[in-house]
C-alpha cells in the first residue's frame, strides 16, 4: 500500500464475495495469510459486508487516508483478530506486498455513496435512529417528522439516509417503509418550503440519489408524482432553491414522471 491508500482486510473470509458499499467484488485468497478485501477506500463513511450463503456479517468504518483495517471471519462474525496476524498483515502493507491480494475499490458502481451517507457523516459518531412513527397532530407528515427530531433537519435527514441504507442494503423491510414515509412526506410538502429551504434543498439532492437505485415502480415518487410537480414548482419560486428545482424537475422527468 502507497502512502495515504486505506484498505480493509478481512482474514479468513468465505470463498464467494464481499460487498464494500454498494457493490459486490469476488474474494481473492492467494496467500497463507487467507487475505480477502478491498484497497484504496475514498475518504468517508464505509460499509462492508461478508456472507457465506447462510450468515451475513456487517461493519460500518470510518475510514481516513492511510488507514488499514484488519477483520477476521468468525462463524457469522467480524472480530478483530489476534494481534500476531493482525501484525503480518501490517508488516505486508509496510513491504508493499498486500495490494496483490486485494480487489481495488469498484469506484464506479459506488458513485452514488458519497451522496447517500453525506447526512450520516455530518451526524458524527451519533449516527441516525430509524424511528417506527412519528406524533400524531401535526399539520403535514414532514413537519410530525421534525417534531421526532426535535425541529432539527440535519437529524431528519440523518433518518432519510439511514432508512434508506437499513431497507435496501441490509434488506430490512420495516426501514423500507419507513424511508418511503419520509420520502413522501418531503416529496409533498411544497406548501412548507418557504418554511424549511436548507432542509428541501438538501432533501431532493438525498432523495434524487436515493431514487436513482430503485426501479420506478417501487419508488415513492410513482405514487405522489402529482405532489412531486407541485414542490419542483415550489422550489422554483425561490432563486437560492432554482436548482434544486431543476434538479428533481430532470429526475421526475427521466422517470416519466
């Protein structure tokens, strides 16, 4: 590994693949170290995932130039290894002799990512809460979900990303329509955008990502496109907000929306 390249390496790991993010690569084992994993992580938030066809492991890093983290495969788990192994895999990295093991980053099938946990990254090591409901007798859906949050968008959208992730990268059904509740309610909440502009403005770029992965007719948009028009139209009575207009007007449009 260069100066300032991170990796993750996962010892151990069942034959098959490993998903980093959203794409999937093909473990490569080709030592007596049993190395698998991925070189040359971007800066950011990561996520990544090992399964043997019958268990499934996760873990979240947080990764910064340079850094190297070591995991071992444990019957269904990622645990650190013993500090012997974890030190050859170091001492290959200081030789420049890891990379040959490793799959470089599948950057482009990972273009969106950045976009997806940009909220969670500004959330800090608290992260976000998928929360099941939110209080009764608020005016709008979008304002009952401020009310969750205490009135604080960044913590909102911290939950827009973390539905979305936990429903359709962890496969969890409950986080899915959690994140379709959010969805429409930012999607139909143009009466409120004068209100709230930084938390719309920053919502359809979330949402737009998000949207962009699933096909058409599991997307919230399908089902309140009427609502969705009203909002580009909305965003587009604020000069500072015209291209977050533009931009969900393109989208609803390259959906045939």
């Amino acid at each position: 590994m260069g100066r300032g390249v991170s990796a993750v390496v996962v010892l151990d790991a069942p034959r098959g693949t490993l998903r980093v993010d959203l794409a999937r690569v093909r473990v490569q084992r080709k030592s007596l170290l049993e190395i698998a994993g991925v070189v040359g992580l971007p800066t950011g938030l990561h996520r990544v995932e090992v399964n043997d066809g019958e268990r499934g492991a996760a873990l979240w890093l947080q990764v910064e130039p340079g850094r190297l983290v070591v995991k071992a495969w444990d019957a269904g788990l990622l645990v650190d290894p013993d500090p012997f192994r974890t030190a050859q895999v170091q001492g290959l990295a200081a030789e420049e002799g890891l990379d040959p093991h490793l799959t470089a980053y599948p950057a482009a099938p990972n273009a969106p990512w950045a976009a997806l946990v940009a909220p969670l990254e500004r959330l800090g090591p608290a992260g976000a809460r998928v929360h099941r409901r939110d209080p009764e007798g608020a005016d709008a859906p979008l304002e009952a979900a401020l009310q969750t949050h205490g009135g604080r968008a960044p913590a909102l959208l911290g939950e827009v990303a973390q539905a979305f992730l936990a429903g359709f990268v962890d496969e969890d059904e409950a986080a899915q329509e959690r994140w379709r509740h959010l969805a429409r309610a930012v999607l139909s909440g143009a009466d409120l955008v004068a209100r709230h502009p930084q938390l719309f403005d920053e919502a359809t770029a979330l949402l737009v990502a998000q949207q962009q992965l699933l096909p058409v007719e599991v997307s919230p948009e399908a089902g309140c496109a009427a609502e969705a028009r009203r909002l580009v139209e909305a965003l587009g009575a604020h000069p500072h907000l015209a291209e977050a207009g533009r931009r969900l007007r393109e989208h609803l449009s390259q959906r045939g929306l």
